[in-house]
C-alpha cells in the first residue's frame, strides 16, 4: 500500500463525529499530496462519495457548485440517506465560492441531509479570507504542509542528505536520481506555477517580475538576515521596502518563502526587524542552484546553509498553525539562529553543520532572556537526522 499521511486518520475520525457536522477544510502548498491523500481516504471510507475538482473546469462559477452539490444530494437520498461525502478540489478557484458553500451547507443542515463536506485548497489567503467571512462556525481546518524528513524518509527511503537537498515533494521524490530533470520539475510545476498564478489569484501583483525576482534572491539568502533597504541595493525597479514586505507575505503564504522576524518582548521591535529569509522547502534553494547536490554536500561552508535551512524550514511548517512562534535574534555581534516560543517560554536552537561557529550568540541569549531551554542541533548535540523527526511543540 502506498505511505498515507496521518492526516487521513484525523479526517476519518472528524467525519465520524455524529454530534455536529462540520465542513472539513484541507489547505496547503502546492504538489503537497493534498488530491493524493483524499483520494486515498476516499478508497477507505465505507461511505457512498462525489468528487470533483475545480481545476478541471474553465472559469467554475458559483452555479457550477450547485449543480455537483445536487449530485451529492441524489447520491445521499439513493442510499437511504446515509452518510455521504463530497468533496470539492481546488475550491479557491471558483467566484464566489464561500457563499456558494454556505447556501448549500445551510439547505442541507436545515433539511438534516448527512452530506458531510470536504474543501481542498492550495491559497492559503483566500481560502482563510472565504472561511471567515461566510462560514464561521460551520468549519474545521487542518494545514496540510511540507513533507517531513520522517516522512520521505518512510514513503521513498531518503537519507537525511538527501532530505536536505531535495526536500519534501513527494511527487519529485522519483526524478532524484536525474538531478537535472528533478530541477526542471520543481522549477516548471512548483515554483513557476506557484509565482506566476497561484499568488497572482490572491491579491493583485502590480509587479510580478520583480516578486519572482525577490522570491529568488531570498532562496540564495536562506538562512540570513537582509534588511529590505540592502535587499533593494540587489534588485532592478525594485519599487520600495513596503512593496517588499508585501511580495514576502504573498511568498510567504503560498508556502515557498518566509520572512522570520527578530525575537524581542517588544512587538513593534520584531515587526520592525530586518527579515531573516527561510524557504519553506529546501526543495526551492537546491532547484535553483546550478551547483549539483555532490558539489555542495563536499564544501563543508556552502552545505551548512542547507543544513541550517532544513532545521529551519521544519521548524517553520511546525510554526504555521499557530500553536508556536518562530523568530531568530541577533544583537550586536550576537546571534541565535532560531528561537521558538509557546506562550511565555522560549527555546534558542542553534544549527552547527560541522564547521567552526561562534557560540557566544547562545551565551547572550541565555543571560539576557533566561530561556526554557537551548539546543544544539548538529555535531556536538542533537543529531540532524533525531531533531527532523520532532515535533517541536513536544520541545516545551
């Protein structure tokens, strides 16, 4: 049997809930096995279903939602009403979708019909933008996110190098043996479809050129701190810091770079901080090196930044349900690569890769913040490949 992700035993088990029904929610980045796991989920559910997918049909209105959510019910109403599933792919891609899905919902919990609903969807921000605006209370949403090392290393037998290098895409986990043919995937169906469309459905992007130049140059900075006044000196037309700021949010929420924020108990201080640039996915740094893996892995300086962006990048998709924060601090010559809060607890973690690193960052943190803990990851402390299997909400 093919590797299943747990998230199918949360949806089997929110499905059976006889209590209340609510619309389950699955959302996350791109070529993530979002369509993949339903339709695994589908095979075992004991349950008459209907799928369908947005993706498939040219401009999908609100009327379209209609007539499949009717084919839904007569599938219900053919089996005597028992418990049925619809799921609906790809559903940011539908005008007007929310409204839609909260009619349907509300005729069908009026009637006391068992349609049990399930969105799949890929933008983050409209999705989040449907969700609180017309259906309040009648959902649960769970992020689907990036691939854990614990992950590909179950489903296609990765190493921890190669986890660090070709990162957690499933769907490209098969071209690693052609590397030349894996950085054409990941640049063609990830990257170029994410940056070139997916985003540019959110929001309006006066300057598509220059966002996918910025998402570039924060993929060859991941792991460093750049304010946007230097990141500006790099880029042509680059417009200013708060256009910046904004093309990192939409990068950001598409799940392919973020920008970490200076740990400080000063909130205006941390939103005023230089960014420190973290790819969700190692994935997106080694797609766009020209460099092959052999090449990098053997120069100790240059595979550091990789090791680092991996620890990061695991604890950033840890970070996106909200349950934990993720900063970096830094203050004079002092810095901690990454430092994670629950509530009032704080935990530094800093990255060593087997080259030399100064360690008096920790030293500072430690006196002036008296932290919940810190952490070594790499030679001398946790090993890499223990610290990608944990969750670091168990750190607390």
């Amino acid at each position: 049997m093919a590797y299943q992700r747990p998230q199918i035993s949360l949806l089997k088990k929110r499905l059976e809930t006889e209590s209340r029904r609510f619309i389950q929610v699955l959302y996350g980045p791109r070529q993530i096995g979002k369509t993949t796991l339903i339709h695994q989920f589908l095979d075992q559910t004991p349950y008459p279903n209907h799928y369908i997918s947005a993706d498939a049909v040219p401009a999908a209105s609100g009327a379209w939602i209609s007539q499949q959510w009717e084919t839904a019910r007569q599938k219900c109403l053919r089996n005597d009403q028992a418990r049925t599933v619809f799921v609906i792919d790809e559903v940011q891609k539908i005008e007007n979708w929310s409204e839609q899905v909260k009619k349907e919902w509300d005729k069908d919990s009026k009637n006391k019909l068992p349609l049990h609903v399930v969105l799949l969807g890929s933008s983050r921000l409209l999705l989040q933008q449907g969700l609180t605006e017309s259906l309040a209370g009648r959902f649960e949403s769970s992020h689907l996110g990036h691939w854990t090392f614990d992950e590909m290393h179950n489903a296609f037998g990765f190493s921890t190098e190669q986890f660090v290098w070709f990162g957690g895409y499933p769907g490209a986990a098969a071209l690693i043996d052609d590397e030349q043919r894996w950085k054409q995937y990941v640049n063609d169906s990830l990257i170029e479809t994410t940056v070139s469309k997916d985003i540019l459905m959110m929001t309006r992007v006066d300057k598509p050129a220059l966002m996918k130049r910025l998402f570039e140059l924060g993929c060859d900075y991941s792991g460093q701190i750049l304010s946007f006044n230097k990141i500006l000196g790099q880029l042509q037309d680059a417009g200013n810091t708060t256009t910046l700021s904004h093309y990192l949010k939409l990068l950001d929420t598409a799940g392919l770079l973020a920008g970490i924020e200076k740990f400080s108990p000063n909130t205006i201080r941390k939103r005023a901080s230089s960014p420190k640039f973290q790819v969700h996915n190692t994935a997106l740094m080694s797609a766009l090196q020209s460099r092959p893996f052999n090449e990098i892995k053997n120069h100790p300086e240059l595979w550091g930044r990789w090791v680092e962006s991996a620890a990061g990048a695991h604890l950033l998709n840890h970070s996106i349900n909200g349950q934990i924060d993720l900063y970096y601090w830094r203050h004079s010559n002092h810095e901690v690569d990454f430092v994670i809060q629950k509530g009032d607890k704080a935990i530094g973690l800093e990255v060593k890769s087997g080259t030399q690193k100064n360690s008096t960052g920790m030293q500072a943190f430690d006196r002036q913040f008296q932290p919940h803990k810190m952490l070594l990851i790499g030679s001398e402390g946790i090993a890499l490949d223990e610290f990608l299997k944990i969750d670091p909400h168990d750190l607390f």
